[in-house]
C-alpha cells in the first residue's frame, strides 16, 4: 500500500478552484456589506434610531425568498443566512449606539 496520495481529477480540481473563488469573493462582499451597515449604524446611533428595523427586515427576508426561489436556491436557507447577517449588524449597531450615548 503506497502512502502517496490519490490524484485528484482535472474536474474536481477544476470545480474546487470555482468555490474557492467563489468563497473568496462571497467574503469580499460581505465585508463590504458590513462597511455598509456600519455607516448605517452610525447614521442611526447620530439621529437617535434605533438599531433594529423589523419592517425593513421583513421587507429583505420577503425580497431575498424571492431572490433565492428566482436563482434555485432554497429560500428557506436564504432566510437563515439573511437572519444570521442582520442579527451580527443589529449588534454592531447596539454597540454603535452605546458609544455614541457614551459619548452624549
């Protein structure tokens, strides 16, 4: 038995450089969804709104359900990963908001 490895085939390995960039860029643009927020939070924190929106959240999950049924994607799954990105903004703007009152 040889403790070589198994060669991988030109697909597999083909397919795994597409999700690597596609992880890549899926990073790039959550990071600037999140330059994005945090302008928001700090628009929010200075006119004295509160971190969370449930009406604009509800708004984005019904429009990204769409959005996922419109790509075949499961829209179930997109409202969970909608639900875990808004629920890691609402912190950052809480957090936001304290230190502008802090600073009141």
């Amino acid at each position: 038995m040889s403790d070589l490895p198994t060669p991988i085939p030109a697909e597999l390995a083909r397919l795994r450089g597409s999700i690597d960039n596609i992880d890549a860029a899926l990073v790039y643009l959550l990071a600037e969804r999140f330059k994005a927020t945090q302008q928001v939070g700090v628009l929010k924190a200075t006119t004295g709104l509160p971190p969370s929106d449930p009406a604009r959240e509800q708004q984005q999950v019904a429009r990204l359900r769409e959005l996922a049924r419109n790509a075949d994607l499961d829209p179930v799954f997109a409202e969970k990963f909608l639900a875990f990105i808004v629920e890691e903004v609402i912190q950052h703007h809480e957090a936001i908001a304290q230190g502008h009152a802090q600073r009141d």
